[in-house]
C-alpha cells in the first residue's frame, strides 16, 4: 500500500499580530479534494462562517471569496491556525480528515507556541473540538498549547467545530466565545 505525504493547504497563512482571538484546528489537506476549499473552515458543511458574523449582526460568510473572509477576520481581529503541518496516509485515504484517522499520521506538528508569542492582544483561544478522546497525539499537543498558555494567563476552550451536524447550542457557544463568557 503507498503513502503520499500531504501539507497542510493554508502553511503560508500569516496571523495577523493585531489578532485578539485565535481558532486552533488540527488539519486542512492540500491535497486536489479540498481544491474548493479557499480559507479555514471553508468546507460545505462547515457553519463557522454563518456563525461568526452572525455573533456581530452580519451576514452569513459561507458562499463569500476567501479576501472578504480575511476582511471580516481582521475587522473583528479574529484569526486561525491548525496544529498539524504534514500528515503521511495511505493514497485512498488523502481526503480523510478525521481527527481519529489522521491523529496517528501526522509527520509535522505546527509549533503554535512560537507563533502565539507574537500576539501581545491575544484574549481568547479556542480549540475546535469539544472532547480530547480517541486523539492521544492530538491531545498531547493540545496540552502543551495550554500549558504555554496558562503560562500566559490565558485559558484554551474547547469549542466543537460547526460542522456536519448541527449541534442545538453552537451559536451561543461561539457567541459566549467571542464575548468572553464562560
């Protein structure tokens, strides 16, 4: 069975050093089945992009081009980040993006510590998952990002991804997120 080793798509991404709040994820394939896929959280069933402006009284920003995404992003000094750099899968598996897959193949972890001691505003850091379990790897570096960032005075939530299915409480999640409430 052949491997291929994939980067992440959106390496190149610089956080803006004015950001406030920062979304970790784990993965974002570079790879031909996520072609369409222009900017974090840009996947069909993805809802972040209808939830986020909606916590500002905007519009929904899912069918919108990846520049007025960074606008609203930067606007609400709101950016994103995903942990994982290079993952190394089986050929069949390329468009797999599954946490509990991918936990177990990834090559290069993104040293998010680095690129957080660049954010002097930095408030509110989320990581898009609501539970650890079933992703030791995953885990292991999640750890470390809080322990940096109690080390900061900064609490890391754990937020479930918007996606797929629809979870009864997101939008006040994201909201209570984005206003800084527990």
């Amino acid at each position: 069975m052949s491997t291929v080793k994939i980067k992440h798509k959106f390496l190149n991404h610089k956080i803006d050093p004015q950001t406030e709040m920062l979304i970790i994820g784990t993965f974002n394939p570079g790879h031909e089945c996520n072609k369409d896929n222009e900017f974090f959280y840009d996947s069909p069933g993805n809802r972040l992009w209808k939830l986020l402006p909606n916590v500002f009284g905007e519009q929904d920003l899912r069918n919108s081009t990846r520049d007025q995404k960074l606008k609203f992003s930067r606007d609400k000094r709101i950016d994103f980040i995903d942990i994982i750099e290079e993952v190394e899968v089986e050929e069949e598996q390329a468009c797999n993006r599954a946490d509990k897959y991918i936990d177990g193949k990834v090559t290069q972890w993104r040293n998010v510590s680095d690129q957080l001691q660049k954010l002097s505003s930095l408030n509110r850091v989320c990581f898009t998952r609501s539970t650890l379990k079933d992703v030791r790897n995953i885990k292991a570096q999640v750890d470390k990002l809080s322990k940096y960032l109690e080390s900061r005075k900064l609490q890391l939530r754990l937020i479930r991804t918007p996606a797929w299915i629809p979870h009864k409480d997101e939008q006040s999640l994201w909201t209570n997120f984005i206003y800084g409430k527990e």
